[in-house]
C-alpha cells in the first residue's frame, strides 16, 4: 500500500488545489474511488509505480495511456499486467506520437501489441461516441488548445494597453502575475510556435478519456508521467462541471420561472460587453445559497475519472462525475458551445466567474446572448469560455 507519509504537493496543479482546497485529504487512506459527488481528491504519496495500477485493476477501471509513460522504467511485467486485463485504450493522437518510438525499439513489450493492433488494446475510435457527444469534445478539445495561446493573447492585450508592442520579459511577467504558475508553464513551451506546430494529444486524451467515462460508466484513469496531462483534465472538470451545473439551473429556471425573480441584465461594465451581446431578452437573478447543489438530480449514477501521474513519486488527481454528464456534451455538440438548448439561443451561466465585476454582480447567474469568436477551423467558441480557459481561478471542491 502506499507510503503513509504525506509528501508536500509536487505539481503545480496539486499546490493550487491544496491552497484552495475546503478539506484536508484524510491522511491515511487510500482508495481509487473515494470521491464524493462532483469533487476532488488529491492523494500524492512514494511507492512503487504499479501498486496503484494493481489497486485499480483491482477495481476494475478502464486506462488511458499517455505516450510518457510507455518507455522501460515499469517492468514488462506491468504491461502484461495491463495486456491480460484488456482494459488498456489508446487514442488516435497517443499512438501517431508512440508509432515511431515503438517502432525503434521493437523490444518493448507494448511495441507488438500496438504496432499490430493487437485485440488486447482498445483503440479509441470517433465511432465509439455518439455523435453528438463526439462534436462536444471536439467543442472541449479546442477550448483546452486556446491554453497554449496565452502568451499571445496577453501579448495583444499589453500592446492596446501601451501603445507598443511589449517585450517577452512583459509578457512572461503579466502572465504569471495575472494568470498565474499554472497558465503560464502551459503558455511558455509555445511562445516561438504555432498550434499547428503542436501535438494536441494531451487534450485528445483527456476529453476522449473523459467522454468514455460518461457514456459508458466505467471508473476511467490516466496514466501519464507528464503535468500537462493531469492539468489539463483538471481544466476541463472545470469547465465541464460548471456547464453541467449550468445545464441544469436553466432546466429549473424554465420549471419554476417566477421563483428566480429575473430582471433586466444591463451590460454597463467593459467586461460584460465583451463577453455578452446586447439583448433585451438578457436577464440576471440572484443566485440563492446552495444554488450549484440544489440544481443537482437527486438520483445519478457516479463514475470517478482519474488521472496518475508517475514521475518519481505518484500524484493522484480524480474527479468524482456523473454519467448524466454526457448531455452537457451532447448539448455542446448539437449547439456548437452553448450549455442549454432550451432558450433560444441565450446560454445560461451560474455566475459570471472568472469576469472581475464589481461585487453585486459577483453573486448572480444571468441568461443572455454570448458574444462568441470564429476560430480559422470554423468553430465559433464564447469569449466567456474562453476566459474560463484561461483562468487559474477555479471554482472547486476538493478532499
């Protein structure tokens, strides 16, 4: 079992989670699916990397592999460990990236098995999801990528803001102060490229991986040596997690309309005007206390998705999600980004989170119109989930 000393937090995402986190993790236990409901367990702890695997296994999940961790430090008995139980997946972008490395070193005990597709190995297809649940990943992908474009992205507010083009030293530091550790590790390795330089199989891989555990309802965990990867499915909990809950409060907002006493939702500061359409059908209502958990169904199925990064000592990031999540993904998809299908057009949004309004807005859900941007592949995405993206601020939950 693992090592019961409770190391200081190692990665970047599990320093700002233990900062902001509600509850400390109980000390001494362990288990790969003790999550309460849509929250977070941390668990970072020294032991040999495939204990953890063997207590999964043991509980039965489904794995995503991640090309960092397919090399020589885990013994071959490990991978036929992950053979024999054909729980093992791996999606299109892994094994593109694995292909030329495997094919180098023929010895591995994964380069037969992925080289010749071999029946032991699932391989993640686009006709495994829905199609309406595959465009609402296709819709997260992309909004987990505009995290590489922070650089530039602070780079153009700095020049409107001086009149000049600001230096790399400016922009490296407003990022960092503004952003924070997190935005700016991410942001930094693509300063000097573009993102169709870049490989996006980080952000392939935790949105199929996510999307599997939702629609099939099987405990699902990442095993990766990279931080980018457990990162980025933190991000995109996140931002799924919030549209689901949004989701929802529209549900109830068209049940029961006169409880939420709506008004006019004036956009009388710059921020509201970036992020949102002048429209007189725009309404704002106070968000009562323990709006986010009211909304919830008091009947769902939990499915916990994790991510294991093995770098040394072992850091364990899970997510405790739902299977109804998968409509959040369907309504994404169908609607190109919006989180309810069900007003018009309007979107509907728990709060204003991360916009920095001033403090009466601070406590309202508003349904209105976003002003949204066209990608160059076509896909129009909200400026307000774009600064969702960005944020290091998160709302979360975590044990």
């Amino acid at each position: 079992m693992p090592d019961r000393k409770e190391p200081s937090p190692r990665t970047p995402t599990s320093r700002y989670m233990s900062r902001t986190a509600r509850n400390a993790a109980p000390p001494h236990s362990f288990s790969p699916t003790f999550i309460p409901r849509l929250s977070y367990r941390v668990h970072e702890f020294s032991t040999a990397p495939m204990v953890l695997v063997q207590a999964a296994i043991e509980s039965d999940h489904d794995f995503f592999l991640d090309t960092s961790i397919i090399d020589f430090t885990a013994s071959s008995d490990a991978w036929d460990l992950l053979l024999a139980a054909n729980n093992a997946y791996l999606v299109p972008g892994i094994v593109r990236e694995l292909l030329p490395w495997l094919e180098r070193h023929a010895e591995h005990p994964m380069s037969g098995p992925v080289l010749h597709s071999d029946p032991r190995l699932n391989f993640v297809r686009q006709a495994d999801l829905a199609p309406s649940i595959w465009d609402g990943i296709h819709f997260y992908f992309n909004l987990l990528v505009r995290r590489k474009q922070v650089m530039s992205a602070v780079e153009l507010r700095l020049q409107r803001e001086l009149g000049r083009d600001p230096t790399l030293e400016e922009v490296r530091h407003e990022v960092q102060t503004s952003l924070g550790e997190r935005a700016y590790l991410l942001g930094k390795k693509t300063t000097q490229a573009s993102l169709a330089d870049l490989s996006h199989a980080d952000e392939e891989l935790v949105t199929m991986a996510f999307a599997h555990a939702v629609q099939t309802g099987r405990p699902t965990m990442i095993l990766t040596r990279d931080q980018d990867v457990l990162e980025q499915l933190y991000k995109l909990t996140v931002l799924v997690d919030f549209d689901y809950r949004s989701m929802l409060l529209a549900d109830s907002y068209l049940l029961h309309f006169a409880s939420y006493r709506p008004r006019h939702f004036p956009l009388d500061e710059d921020w509201l005007k970036e992020a949102f359409v002048d429209a007189e059908e725009n309404v704002q209502f106070e968000r009562s206390p323990g709006l986010e958990e009211a909304v919830l169904p008091p009947k769902f199925q939990f499915v916990p998705v994790s991510c294991v990064r093995i770098a040394g000592a072992t850091t364990q990031l899970s997510f405790g999600a739902e299977t109804r999540m998968k409509e959040i993904l369907s309504i994404k998809g169908r609607t190109g980004g919006l989180n309810t299908d069900r007003l018009g057009g309007r979107n509907c949004h728990l709060s204003l989170w991360p916009l920095p309004v001033r403090k009466p807005l601070q406590s309202v859900a508003v349904i209105a119109v976003d002003r949204r941007v066209r990608l160059s592949d076509g896909l129009s995405i909200g400026l307000l989930d774009i600064n969702r993206v960005m944020s290091t601020n998160d709302p979360l939950d975590v044990i």
